[in-house]
C-alpha cells in the first residue's frame, strides 16, 4: 500500500512541473541579464520588466508559442 502511495505521488508530483513553463518569457536587461519563461500573460511579463528593464517575448518552447504554418503543393 505504501509503495502505491509513493508512486501516486510521484505522477502527481510530475505532472505539475510538467506545467511550469508560461507562453511569455521575460528577458531582463543590465550586466547580469536572465530569462524567465514562468508569465501566463503578456501583462504579467511586462509588469515584471517595467522598471528593471528588459523585454518580452513568446516562449518558444511552449506549446503555444506558434501555430503550424501550412505547406502548399506546387
């Protein structure tokens, strides 16, 4: 019983990282830098780099963050 507990757990635990990762990422500007790719929401990014610098940007790795373009027969 335990060791299903501990796996129910695990695949919990999995599929919440598995929806880490945001449809915006924000890249800061300045000598440090850094990206962050945790915004849901264009706002939610530009809110973040207001002040600090920086800009945004979809997240290329999300499944979001393009449509599949179309390919035409010649």
């Amino acid at each position: 019983m335990r060791r299903i507990t501990i796996a129910l757990a695990v695949l919990f635990l999995s599929t919440i990282a598995a929806h880490a990762d945001g449809t915006w990422c924000a890249y800061y500007s300045g000598s440090a830098g850094g990206t962050n790719c945790g915004f849901y929401s264009f706002e939610q990014c530009q809110a973040t780099v207001s002040g600090i610098g920086g800009f945004c940007n979809r997240n290329p790795f999300s499944g979001y963050a393009g449509t599949p373009q179309r390919r035409y027969r010649r």
